[in-house]
C-alpha cells in the first residue's frame, strides 16, 4: 500500500480551496502546485519521442536511408529561388532541412508563390515557437498542396516533418510539388525545369466510326497471325510418307 505522505499529497483539497490552474497560481495546497507542474511539462513533451529500439529502429534506419542529399540542394535551390532570399537557406544535411521547413513558414510561401499575388491558398503566414501553431501551418501547406493537384498519396504526414521521422516523404512530396508547377507552365514555377522528373501529359486521340469498324476486323498480334502459313508440299491425310 502506498505510504500516508504520498497518499497525503495527491489527497483532494477541501472545498473551496483548490483553484482553476488555467490562469492563476494556486498557492495554498502542494496538491494544486505539482497538478500545475506536471501539467506543464506534459505540454512541452507533448509531441517528443525517445529513440526507437528492436524492430523500430531498424525500420527507421531504413526510412533513413532512402533520404537523398542531392535532392535536398535541388530543393533547396529551387524554393529559395520561388520564394526569394528572405526564406534563408539551410546548411546541407537532414536535420538542418527538417529544421528549415519544421515551422511551416517556408513550405506556405512556397505553395502561394505558385499562385498569382494575392490569391495564395494560405491567407495568414506567421512565424511561432508554439507546436500547434507549427503543426497548423503544416497542415495548411498540405491542404493547400493537393488542391494544386498532388495526389493524398503523394502527401507527406504532419508528424512525418516535424517530428522528423520521415524526411524521403517530404522530399518526394516537394519533387511531386515542383514538377507539376513545370507542366502546368503557367509562368508561376521560378527555376530550372530539368531540376524535376517531367509529367506525362495526356493525349486523347478521337477516331471517326468509320475507323473503328476497320479495327474490328483486324486480329491482334496478341492472338497471333496466319500469315507465312502453307500447306503447300504436304501429303493427304491417311497417305504413307514419302521418303525420297
């Protein structure tokens, strides 16, 4: 059983003692000042993990590896140049990238550089400490993303850049971002188009009746073909081979 002090000092202040802990300081029970206490230290660790061991560090390790520095500096290169020098530029490496685009600042400018002034899908861009508001903003340039055209299976996961635990999907996300602003070509995109794989564009093809009545009647070289075939030389059926 748990000893009278600890029992005594999570037992539950009298009436009227104990005090809301969302604004003022409740001075009068220790009751009150540790629930305040664990309350806050909660808050700063809500969102922080301890190292992954066993199975799930080695799938982080590789995750890990599929993180590409090459296309970190095209990045790099390309959102500086979309969004201006004010954006800043990282030291080359993963967590100084992750640390770069954590705050979400960077990935809003991005995504309303690629519309015309004025008409950014994020209306509000602000700079915080805060992890929600952090977190908000991510979310913002996610949504804002994939009403551009980026498939939801090509969207990173909020936690997967600011936690840092997934940084190849950022990476494929802003690569997926930069190549549909270069098919799109509509003089927004800021850069080298070679810096991104090129989009398939489509290309519909309208045949007349007349045409596709014709393609009926042709066999499929799937099926095979009868040409070359002959008969010529052979012998009737039921008759004796003749051997010259």
């Amino acid at each position: 059983p748990p000893s009278p002090a600890l029992t005594s000092a999570f037992k539950r202040p009298p009436l009227g003692v104990e005090r809301s802990l969302s604004g003022r300081r409740c001075s009068q029970t220790p009751w009150c000042s540790g629930k305040a206490s664990l309350l806050q230290t909660s808050t700063r660790t809500m969102a922080n993990r301890g190292p992954a061991y066993g199975l799930s560090r080695e799938v982080q390790q590789k995750i890990d590896k599929q993180y590409d520095p090459e296309l970190e500096q095209i990045l790099i290169q390309w959102i500086v140049a979309q969004c201006g020098p004010d954006v800043g530029q990282p030291q080359p490496g993963k967590d100084e990238f992750q640390k770069w685009l954590k705050d979400g600042t960077v990935l809003c400018k991005l995504i309303n550089s690629l519309y015309a002034k004025g008409q950014g899908p994020v209306s509000k861009i602000q700079a915080s400490t805060m992890a929600f508001k952090q977190m908000e903003q991510i979310s913002q340039f996610l949504q804002a993303a994939e009403r551009y055209g980026i498939l939801a299976t090509d969207i990173f996961q909020t936690v997967d850049l600011w936690e840092g635990k997934n940084m190849a999907c950022v990476q494929r996300t802003l690569m997926n971002l930069g190549g549909l602003a270069v098919a799109k070509g509509d003089e927004f995109f800021v850069g080298d188009p070679n810096w991104f794989p090129k989009k398939s564009q489509e290309n519909r093809r309208a045949f007349s009746d007349d045409k596709l009545k014709e393609g009926q009647s042709v066999i499929g070289l799937q099926m095979g073909t009868n040409r070359g075939a002959s008969q010529a030389g052979m012998t009737g059926y039921g008759m004796p081979r003749q051997i010259l």
